[in-house]
DNA sequence: TCCGGTATCACCTATTTAGCGGTATTTTAA
DNA sequence: TTAAAATACCGCTAAATAGGTGATACCGGA
C-alpha cells in the first residue's frame, strides 16, 4: 500500500459522533488517509504543522474561534492546503466571506459521502465543489437585473462613477464631453431618486443595476 | 411514457454535428425531451417561443448574434426558462459576463454526457452547475490577497471609498475625525504608490486588496 | 520592557469636483 | 416616423480632494 501517494485529510468539527463519522469514512477509502482530527480551531493550530494535510474539511460553527475566521490563520500556517467548508449553513454572508478568506470550496451536511469523497479529489485537481444550492447563490450574486431603469449608457457612465473616476475623467475616456457626462449623471440621480454618488452607488448595487 | 413531465431541452450550436450529438443524447434520455435545436441565435428567436423549453443549452461562440449577448433576449422572451452555456471558451471575462447575464451555469465542451444530463437535472432543481475549472475561477474572484499592505483600518477605510461615500461621511460613520481620515487616506496612496482615489480604488481591487 | 507600526488628530493651501437649475440638438432604435 | 437616448451648453455655490508637515497615544511582539 503506498500511504504516501494517498491524500491526506484533517477534519475539524466539534461534533465527535460527526467527526469521527467522517474520519471513518475518508480512512476507509483507498487514496485518502486521515491526517489528524481536531474539535477545535484552538486544538488545531497547536498540533496541524505536523499534520501537512493536502485538504481540511472545516466546519463553520465552532466553539471558540470560529471556521470563518480561522482560514487567514490555517492558510498562513499551510499555504498549499485546501480548505473545504463543511457546514449546516447556507447564510449568504458566510458564504462569501468564507470565499473571500480562502475557502477553496463549500458543502452542505446534507451532502452524501461519496460526493465528499470527490469534493476532495477535486479540489487536489484544481476544482472548486460546492453544493447546489450554494452554486446557485454564487452564481446570482453575479447576475444582474434585467429590469434596470437606466440605459446602456447611464449604466456605463454609473460604473465608472463606482470606480472613483471623476466626471472630467470619464468625460475623457469615453471620448464625450464633461457636460454630457453631467447630463447623464442628472438623470440617473433622478431615475435612482438619489443625490449623491455615494447613494447612486448603492442603490445601483443594491438592485444589481450595476 | 409521461412525456409531459419530461424536461424539455432547446439546443443552439452551429456546428451540426456537436448539435445533433447532444440531441441524440438527451433525446434518447429517459425523462428528457428535445424541444427544438438551432444553429444560430436569429433562428432561434424566430421560433423559441413555441418549443417553450425547461432549459437551453447554449454555445457562446455562434455566428451573427453571439451567445453571451443573446442572453437577456432569451431571458426576455422566456422568464422561466434556465439558460445552461456550454463552450469550449474559459475566458474569465467571458464567463462572469454571461454569469451576469442570466445564465444559470456554465460547462465546457469536455463535459461527460451523464454529466450534462446531472447539470440539466440540477439547474430544474435550482442548482448552478459549473465545471470544475470554471468554479474555481468563480470561488477565486471571490478571494482576497492575504498578503495586502494595507492595514486593517485602511482597508476598511479604501472599502468606504470604494462605494462612493466622502471623507467626511466616512470620519461621521466610523466616528473617527475628518483628519484621521485623511491620514489614513494619505498612508494609502503612499502604499500602493498612487495619487487619486481612482487609482487607488483600482489597484486595490486588481491586486484582491478589497 | 522597549520599539515600530498603527491609529488618532491638527493646521495650512490650492485646485478640482459635485450637484442643481435650466435648455436644446442630434442620433438611434422600435 | 416618432419616442427614447445620447449629446452638448450655461451659470451658480458648496463641498471635496490632494499635498505638506507635524504630533500624540496605544499596543503587540521581540
């Protein structure tokens, strides 16, 4: 048996009939092997140099320092493992700030073992796994409202704004004059009901207009 | 045979052969029905209404009217249909444009059959499903850098700036004074060796800093 | 315990920008 | 062919920006 060539796996999850669950689990299939397993964030960055996980599977809700703000800290302490979240929520702000840390993917505790199992090949392989409904909210944070109030070219002139440009700036850049950028910039006040930048910004970005 | 209950699938790709091929896979797939394939976009208008499909699988590079521009016409016409783009291109560009514009997933021309099916089957269950690469990509533009120069308090400072809000309203809302404001906004600029709020507002989201 | 980085606040000047009120022409797309 | 969109101009005031120079308090790691 070549142990070396297996993935090596750290779970991190204070429940022990869920942790020693997925130990089992991972342990029991050939081409993964369990590195360590820890109930804590705490316990973990204690003992997990000595570990030299490929991938953690990490729960979000843990007593103490939490999943989410333990990801700096794990990946600066490992740059080149992977971090899979591994967690009952599906809260919005978790997701992406868990994404914004470092996460590498995110799955539900619904998810089935076998998908668990490639979640973690695939994301030795370059991938990023996550679970459906998680896909789902990622994929509409990019996507825009269709029914916006503004036209191409207020919508356009509204993203430069949220650059930070000037108006003179982006006067120049899209080759028209300051005063039509000023035009453009009273009527998308009006149509946004706004009277600064600043909440032109965000009402725009609060309803996906831009 | 229930074929109304079968999920019914338009394709749009104009290489006949690819086309025909996914017809013939979906077709001949217990529970799913082909509604209609065409070969370009303006085809496609003409007639879609009438084939009112469950899902479209869509190329993004096709002649005349592109794929990715079609979209909020598709999405206009049919509001309920889920709109899968399925494309040998991976252009981080071109994926979070046709994201933004209402596609509900993305595949590469290297998906697996039965992986196409899973993806339609999973898009109706209100899933976003992405090849493995492509979601990396999306997780990844969702990372920050950790290794930014800026300190906490200036990237919060950056991030208030970023949304268009003054100096002054920024010292109201983190009850800081005006001039620690401007500090901190000098301390910035500095750093990422710029000399306006544009400049520094693009560095800082072209290196991941906010 | 000391020190460097961080965060805080102050005062100065000059210039640019933002926002509001109008009006009016040309271009474009349904 | 017509309404919407994009373009441009004028005048006005208040606010914001960018740069310089300096100082004090705090806090975490060596």
């Amino acid at each position: 048996m070549k142990r070396d060539l297996d993935i090596s796996v750290v779970i991190i999850e204070d429940d022990e009939t869920i942790r020693e669950g997925y130990a089992f689990l991972i342990g029991n299939t050939s081409g993964y092997k369990i590195a360590g397993t820890y109930p804590s964030v705490e316990e973990t960055l204690k003992k997990i140099e000595g570990d030299d996980p490929d991938v953690i599977l990490l729960d979000v809700e843990l007593p103490g320092i939490s999943g989410v703000e333990s990801l700096p800290k794990l990946k600066k302490l490992l740059p080149e493992t992977h971090i899979l979240i591994l967690t009952v929520y599906e809260q919005e702000a978790l997701i992406f700030k868990a994404l914004g840390n470092g996460a590498a993917g995110y799955l539900t505790k619904n998810t089935p073992p076998e998908r668990i199992i490639a979640a973690i090949h695939e994301v030795m392989d370059g991938g990023g796994p996550m679970s459906a409904n998680i896909a789902r909210m990622v994929i509409s944070s990019f996507k825009r409202n269709e029914s916006s109030p503004l036209t191409r070219r207020e919508t356009e002139i509204l993203e430069q704004i949220a650059t930070g440009k000037s108006r003179k700036r982006i006067a120049d850049e899209l080759f028209i004059d300051l005063e039509t950028v000023k035009s453009h910039i009273k009527n998308i006040y009006h149509k946004l009901d706004v009277h600064s930048k600043a909440d032109a910004i965000k009402t725009a970005k609060d309803n996906k207009f831009i």
